[in-house]
C-alpha cells in the first residue's frame, strides 16, 4: 500500500493517494514504524492538496502514535538490558547487535517523525494566522532529523520561523528563543539577512529593519506557503516596531518618527489614531505641533485597589474561620438533606452564616446544646468579676437560680429575646448539672 501510495504520488495524482487512506490503509498497518510512516505521508499529502484542518487533526493523532511508540521503545530497551548478560571473553552475540541496530532504526524513525511533525504542524498554525504557535513548533524542529529539502528547504524554514518571532516575540524572547537557541542558529546560517533583521529589531534600528524587509518581499511573494500572509505579516511587524518605538517615551516628535519609520506625516498620524482605537496605544495627538503625548497611568491607584482588595480577601477568609469555629463549639452541622441543589439557595444559606457571625442575627441552637444564658446573668457577670460582694440575706429577690431542664430543647426553638449577638455559654455562666446556686467568693 505504500509503494502504490507514493506511486499516485510521483505522477501527480494526489487525490487518488489521499483515497488510499480513507478506504481503511490504517488496517494495515500493525507495527509502530508503518503506523508513524502512514500519518506522515498522509500530512505530506493533506498540505500538497491544502487541507489544513485535515492536517491538523492527523498531527493529533500522529502525536499520540509517537508516545505509544517512544513508551514501548523505552520499556523494550530496560528489558533487553534486564536480559542482557556479560560478554565472556570478549565475545558478543550477534542477537544483542541485532537488537541495537533495531532500537536505533526506531529511535532515528521516530525522532524524523516529529520533526516532520512539528514542521507540518507549525505551516497549519502559519496558514490560519496563528503566527505565535507557529514560531513555537518552528524552533522545535531539529534539523538533524529532517529530510531536506521535504516539503520546504532550509532556508524557508527561516524565514518562515523569523517572521513569525518578530511578529509575535517581545525583545527578551527574541534574544532567548530565537537569537540565543542554537537549534535556530542551525537554519539562520544560510540567511545573514534574517540575522541582521533580528538585530535591528532587538536594537530598536526600525528603519534598518523596514528596509530589509522590503528587498526581502518579492522573495517573500514567490513563496507558496507564505505569500498570502505577507501583508498580514508585514503590518503586524509595523505595529509592534510603532509600539516598541514609543515604549520609552512621554512625549515623541512625529516628524523624526515619519522618518525613522519611512512614512509622511499624515500616515503616521493614520496609523497612531488606529492604534489608539484598537486599545493598543494610550496617547493624545497634537497635530498642530506634530507631537505625540502619552497618557501616564497612575500606578499608586492600582497599587491602592489590590491592598484594598487584599484586605477583603484576608477579612472574608478570617470571618469564614472565626464562623467555623464557633459552628464547631456549639455542634452546628449542615448535612445533605438541608442543602438545596441549586446553587442559589446554597449562596443565601452562606449569607445568612455570615450575617450570624456579624451579629445580625441569633441562630437557633441545635438539640442538645446547652441554651443561652439570660440577660440578668450576663449583666450581673461583670459585676461579680469587678469585686466580691458580702452575703445577702435570702430575700425575695435573692432567688437560687433554677435547675438545668432535663428536656433540652428543641433545634425548632426560638431564640432568647432580647438578645441580639450570638452568646457562647462558658462555665463561669452556666449552671448546668448542679442544683444548688453559687456561693459568693468572700476571699
């Protein structure tokens, strides 16, 4: 099946080959290395015909072929070595040559695979606009491994790799990516031009860099696979080198600024006000004194509006935990057949928590916990923490309080009146368990 597929192939006929593959050629294939030669022939061939979406659904797939295989390959070579036994007197089998010579073929036939891989993956993020993902794959491609010239040469894949850094890499990716990798440097060999255009971008030489790039755009145009995106390119470039340009300054004459970037005055003003439209650019225009002022933005109040909001995150996250531990101390539990699905329920349910925790309302106590004591308690506490008071005489004021109620009460039951903040009984307050009222400390 695939000598007839390269075949069709050869004399032209890439539909007849891509119908190979959708009458069942993946049945045929039962090894890893038929399995990885398939889905590149059938990437080779989705580009050849410009189905893009097609290529990236096989890349999909062709990646996770690739782990499988790098995973069995890896598990095969820890066994072998597992088996392996020591040479005697300098002797090897031929079975263990055999089985390196094997493992080397597979690592090449995998290790060509991705790089194939990740050059047709990045061409379909370069044909749907996607010029920062494309500049990604791009530099993944280790040109060790790739046959070329494949479906491009050397020297396109550096072009197509360093228009898309410029038109989506900051200067401090530029110089660690692309400049600084020494994978990139392989193909930037062969073009000292791209080289003196990435200089010229990372040294803020915009004029230098507009020139190179309009000897390089009748290349550019003669390209099958970039000559549509050469004028999204190209403005794409021109916005970032105008934002770059005015990154450090307040205020900018437009006249040396027409020049720098070869333009009159009336584009550039053109180009600013756009740019002003988009978001991109926060500036005022003077056009009679042809200067550009840009708008400061005031750091001290955003500095102002995250403590602020770091304050309420750091009160809710206290209230939450000051809230769940007095759920804690008085045996408060919520359980599954007290919350609602909806979340809307559930979001009032936590408001009303917290409205408790703030002392704007009085939960009802669970069964069992012990009540709230009165007010005519709490206010005479005090009093007796300030200083001991000398025995009174029974009186019909001076009643012993009354004994704890067998029954406690129901979680139904209403709340003590007149109080209005949650009160957490202590064993100072309470009297529960003991028949007989306190006795005055007289010491």
């Amino acid at each position: 099946m695939d000598e007839l597929f390269q075949y069709y192939i050869s004399i032209g006929d890439i539909t007849e080959a891509l119908h190979l593959y959708s009458r069942g050629m993946r049945e045929y294939c039962s090894q890893f290395k038929h399995i990885i030669q398939m889905w590149i022939n059938w990437m080779e061939a989705s580009i050849w015909v410009g189905e893009w979406q097609r290529v990236d659904t096989i890349a999909a797939q062709a990646e996770r072929s690739m782990k499988e295989a790098e995973e069995a390959e890896s598990q095969a070579g820890s066994t072998a070595a597992a088996r392996t036994r020591p040479v005697i007197f300098g002797v090897s089998s031929s079975s263990t040559t055999n089985r390196a010579a094997v493992t080397k073929c597979t690592r090449l036939l995998i290790s060509s695979g991705r790089a194939k891989l990740d050059a047709a993956c990045g061409l379909s993020k370069l044909q749907s606009g996607r010029y920062k993902q494309a500049a990604d794959r791009f530099l993944k491609v280790d040109l060790d491994f790739l046959d070329m010239p494949w479906l491009f040469s050397a020297s396109d894949m550096a072009v197509y790799c360093t228009l898309c850094a410029i038109a989506s890499y900051d200067r401090s990716e530029l110089k660690k990516k692309v400049i600084h990798d020494g994978n990139c440097r392989k193909f930037l060999e062969s073009e000292p031009k791209l080289v003196e255009l990435l200089q010229c971008i990372i040294k803020s030489q915009f004029g230098r860099a507009l020139d190179i790039l309009k000897e390089m755009k009748d290349r550019f145009l003669l390209d099958p696979y970039l000559s549509s995106h050469v004028d999204p390119l190209y403005a794409v470039i021109r916005e970032r080198a105008l934002l770059q340009y005015l990154e450090p300054f307040a205020s900018a004459d437009l006249n040396a600024m027409a020049n720098v970037f070869r333009t009159d005055l009336k584009s550039l003003e053109g180009e600013l006000v756009a740019l002003c439209e988009q978001g991109q650019l926060s500036a005022r225009i003077d056009a009679v004194g042809a200067t550009i002022r840009m708008i400061l933005t005031d750091e001290r109040e955003e500095n102002y509006k995250k403590i602020i909001d770091g304050c309420d995150d750091m009160i809710e996250r206290c209230e939450a935990a000051i809230l769940r531990a007095v759920m804690q101390q008085l045996g408060f539990a919520i359980t599954a057949s007290d919350m609602s699905s909806t979340p809307t329920r559930q979001k009032v349910s936590v408001q009303n928590m917290m409205r408790v925790l703030r002392g704007r309302a009085v939960p009802p106590l669970p069964q069992g916990a012990p009540t709230a004591p009165s007010a005519s308690t709490n206010a005479a506490a005090p009093a007796a923490n300030a200083a001991p008071a000398p025995p009174v005489p029974a009186s019909a004021n001076n009643v012993p309080a009354a004994p704890a109620a067998e029954n406690p009460p129901s979680a139904s039951a209403a709340p003590a009146s007149g109080s209005q903040q949650l009160q957490i009984p202590s064993e100072a307050d309470s009297s529960e368990g003991s028949d007989d009222p306190k006795e005055p400390d007289l010491n």
